[in-house]
C-alpha cells in the first residue's frame, strides 16, 4: 500500500518537478516575440522616443531576456565580465527549483515598465495584461513557493540591468533629448538646424558602449566644405540635387519605407527590431536561440547610434539641403524632412550595417526574405536577398529621401559593420 502511494506521489510531483527544470531552450519563442512585437508598437507612441533613446531601450531589453534565461540553459552563459562595465548579476539560489519562463516573463514585464516609464495608459495596461496572459500559461506546474521565488527572481534580474542602464549616460533620456546647454560649432560649412530645430542628443557619442571600444573607431573626416563646383562636397550635393529631381516612383517607396520617422513610426532601430521579430516568429526559434536574437540586435543597435553620435557631433557636417540652398538651388526642398543633427555619418547607414552582420551571422549571408514592417502604414513589403542587401537599401534611401550624401551612407554601412561584427565576436555559449 505504502509502494503504491509513494508511486502515486512521484508520478504526480515529476511533471511539476520537470517542468521548473526543464530547460529553456525547449520552449517556443511565443514569450520572446510578443515582448518585442509590444516594445516595437509602444516606440512611436511614447514620447521621446527618438532613434538614440529607441536603441538603447532594445539593448537593455534585450540583454534583460537574456540574462533571464541564462541559468535555464544549458548552452548559453551569463554576459557578466563580457560586455562594457557588466560585473556582477542576481544568482538563482543553490538547492532551489526556478520555472523559468516565469523568470523571463516577469524580468521582462518589468524592464518594460522601467525603460518606458512615461508609456501612456493604453500600453501600461497593456504591459499588465501581456505579463498576466504569459503567466497563465507557464504557472500551471509550479508552487506557490517557487511561483513567488521565480517572480522575485525575475524582478531582481530586471531591476539590476536597470541600475547598470543608469550608469551609461543615457539614463531617461527621453526627458532631454534637446539640451539647452548645448551651442552649435561655429563655421560657415558647419550644420544649422532647419527651421525651429534644436541639435538632438549632442553629447549621445560619449555614452558607453556594451562593446568596450565599439565608439573609438575615428570615421575618416569628410571632405572639406568648399563652395566652388570642382570640390568633393560640391560634387556629392549635385548628386542630390540631380537624383531629386528625377525621382521615379521605386525610389520614391524605397525613400518612404525606410524613413521611419520618430514619433509616427517605431524608428530605424525599431524597424530593425521589427525584421527581427518577423524571422524569430517564421522560423519558429526556440526560445532560447531567440533570446539571443534580441540581445545581439539589441547591442548592436546600441552601440551603433553611439559611434554614429560620436562623428557626427564631431564634424558637424551641414546637410545638403543647406548646401544646395546655398550653392545651387535657393528653392530645393528635399522628399523627405530633415533630421535635427548633423550628417556625417548616416545613422540609417550605421545601424542598418550593424544589424544586417548580427543576422547574417545568425541566419546566414545569403538569407532572402521579405519584410512586412510597414504593411499596417499602407506600405508595400519589400523582399530582399539578404540581410546586407536591405541594409544597403537602407542606406540609398536617404540619398533618395535628399538627407544625406552618398559618401555618408555609405561611411554609415561601413561603421555599423565594424560595429555589428564585435557584437557578432561577444561569446555567449557555455561551450
């Protein structure tokens, strides 16, 4: 009688036992993707949600997923003692049964909270009930004890990646995207904001990198601001100003797809994000391999806008608008609205580059596939034969859209590659 009820016993604990235990590589990337897919919808919605700021937000919520599925695994390893500054992290208690997916749902949920603190009420509700809807479905088989352990766990996790975000320079940064202090460099071939513009995120450059060096790469300066027509930047604002004026209507929608303007759109680091999302959802990643996903696109989106800040506000380079208005045509306006910073080099270039070499290196250099980001905006999806190919399109579109010169696009693509492969070299495997 005893024999049979301890058989009883076990076969009823096992599963509860299994499942705390088993590891994360096992589970789907449902948990993963619907984070990000929220973070992405939330971006344009909340305010000062500029590229830099939007950047930095996916890398620390992306390394947030990570490290909160790290001791679930057996393949992958903390980041501590590996990336910028990153010393020490919340460890899971000896002796202790985790459900993990519960640590990774609720460290995410909560990094949400803190990194869009200023979310409206719509996405705080909704942060609440996508928390609570994951958790229905992976509470099931746990205790109360290791339920509460696991949420604890996973706050923990949460609240010292913030702590370590705070250090970087970046710290609520959508509260000061325009300093007052700060005084535009003087010279008659240096940028001037259009308009009522202010500089954004002049001191952005000197935020830290996870990548030690990642921002101390010196972009070549750029050709010297002469006016007459035989100089290099005079030949490059011609070529504006010609490609302008013949737009045909697929330069026009390659121009329109890739602008992803900050405040109606989820930014180019967000449409990063979003191609992103799109493979981690079709090629049915597990969760663990998705997880690393996010870290590494995050990361490298991160860094990327800090080494493009750095030359920018370096060289202040004027915009060809300025230029052309100056040197050739009074009346030029360019297809698309100029940013408030400077040109040199291409943001869209830079982090487009870095994240295209992060997922070349994950699915492939000559992975094709067609990305649907803009489907919900009227936007045709636009199919490219890899990840570089769309990078580069990228690129060429703000050549189209008359924000930058060629050369600059293509410094950007060069910059964020260098970026995207030292994210690329970060060891995050046990073995």
């Amino acid at each position: 009688m005893k024999t049979a009820f301890l058989k009883i016993a076990i076969l009823l604990f096992f599963p509860l036992m299994s499942f705390a235990q088993k590891d994360i590589g096992q589970f789907s990337h449902e948990l993963a993707s619907k984070w990000f897919q929220l973070e992405v919808e939330m971006v344009p919605n909340t305010e000062g949600f500029t590229p830099p700021v939007t950047a930095r937000v996916f890398g620390y919520s992306g390394l947030t997923l990570y490290e909160s599925m790290v001791h679930g695994s057996t393949k992958y390893k903390s980041l501590v003692g590996t990336i910028n500054d990153f010393e020490k992290m919340p460890k899971p208690s000896s002796g202790k049964t985790y459900n993990w997916m519960v640590v990774a749902n609720t460290a995410q949920a909560e990094i949400v909270r803190l990194l869009f603190a200023n979310a409206n009420d719509k996405y705080t509700n909704e942060i609440d009930q996508l928390e609570s809807t994951l958790n229905k479905k992976y509470t099931a088989t746990s205790s109360s004890d290791e339920l509460k352990r696991s949420q604890k766990f996973g706050k923990d996790i949460a609240n010292a990646i913030f702590d370590y975000s705070k250090s970087d320079g970046g710290h609520e940064a959508y509260k000061h995207n325009f300093p007052k202090d700060f005084k535009l460099a003087p010279g008659s071939c240096m940028w001037v904001p259009v308009g009522q513009q202010k500089a954004l995120q002049p001191y952005w450059g000197e935020n830290r990198t996870f990548v030690k060096g990642n921002a101390d790469f010196d972009m070549p300066p750029p050709p010297r601001c002469e006016i007459g027509n035989s100089s290099i930047l005079y030949v490059q604002a011609l070529e504006v100003y010609s490609v302008s004026k013949n737009l045909n209507e697929e330069q026009k929608a390659i121009a329109e797809f890739w602008s992803d303007d900050p405040g109606k759109t989820f930014t180019p680091p967000g449409h990063g994000v979003s191609i992103a999302n799109q493979l981690v959802i079709n090629e049915d990643l597990p969760f663990d391999k998705a997880a690393e996903v996010y870290c590494r696109v995050g990361m490298a989106a991160h860094d990327a806008f800090i080494s493009c800040w750095k030359c920018k506000y370096k060289y202040n380079l004027l915009r060809p608008v300025t230029f052309i208005q100056t040197s050739i045509d009074p009346s030029w306006k360019a297809y698309l609205e100029n940013p408030p910073f400077p040109e040199y080099t291409s943001g869209h270039g830079t982090v487009s580059g870095a994240i295209a070499i992060v997922l070349s290196d994950m699915f492939g250099y000559n992975y094709s596939f067609t990305d649907h980001s803009h489907e919900k905006n009227g936007l045709k999806p636009r199919t490219f034969e890899s990840f570089l190919h769309y990078a580069n399109e990228a690129a060429l579109s703000r050549l189209y859209g008359g924000i930058h010169y060629r050369m600059s696009n293509e410094k950007g693509l060069e910059n964020g590659k260098r970026v995207g492969r030292a994210v690329c070299d970060i060891k995050m495997s046990k073995s």
